[in-house]
C-alpha cells in the first residue's frame, strides 16, 4: 500500500496515488476506492488499475487543505484500509477505521 501526492502548482488540487500491491489485493479482481469524494457509493466508486507487476493503482484529484476518509473494497465484499495512510478515524458503524488522507 501506498499513497502518494503531488500538489499543483496551477490550482488548489493535488493529484493523490493510491495502490495496492499483488500481496495486499490477495487475488482480487476488482479493486474500489470509496471514500467521502465520491459519497461512499459503489457506482461512483474509483476503480484501481491492474498493473504488470500485480499491483492495483489509481490517481485521483482531490482540493487541498481536506482531509478525505476512504477505504478500498476488493471484489466487492471485503474491505481494506491502507496502512500508509496519513491516519484512522472510527467508521462509526462498527470497531473498523477509515484510512484518511490529510492534503
């Protein structure tokens, strides 16, 4: 897992790189990021990309000066947090976290 940012220079946008590597997916043929910029709904869902080497990877644009909770779904049923996360708040729901990226 991974998470990288890259801010821009010309707007108030950061370009954020989320992946997973073969390992994490664990075979998974679908990966999602849901989060609160794009309302948590699965049909609005951020697909990762598969990569050569396994991995899932995805690029988002997100405003600066947020913090976005969000949390990977494999295959549509398991859920997954990224541990490089900037950090974790309760989902609310149950005893899960949310993964949260700080911009």
């Amino acid at each position: 897992m991974a998470i990288a940012k890259q801010v821009l220079k010309s707007k108030p946008v950061c370009k954020v790189t989320f992946s997973l590597s073969a390992d994490e997916v664990a075979g998974a043929k679908d990966v999602a990021l849901l989060g609160e910029f794009n309302g948590w709904a699965t049909e609005a869902a951020t697909k990762l990309k598969k990569q050569k080497d396994g991995s899932y990877k995805a690029i988002v644009e997100l405003e600066t000066g947020k913090e976005y909770a969000f949390r990977y779904l494999l295959d549509g049923t398991t859920w997954t947090n990224d541990e490089t996360a900037d950090k974790f708040v309760p989902t609310g729901v149950s005893y899960d976290e949310n993964s949260v990226v700080v911009l």
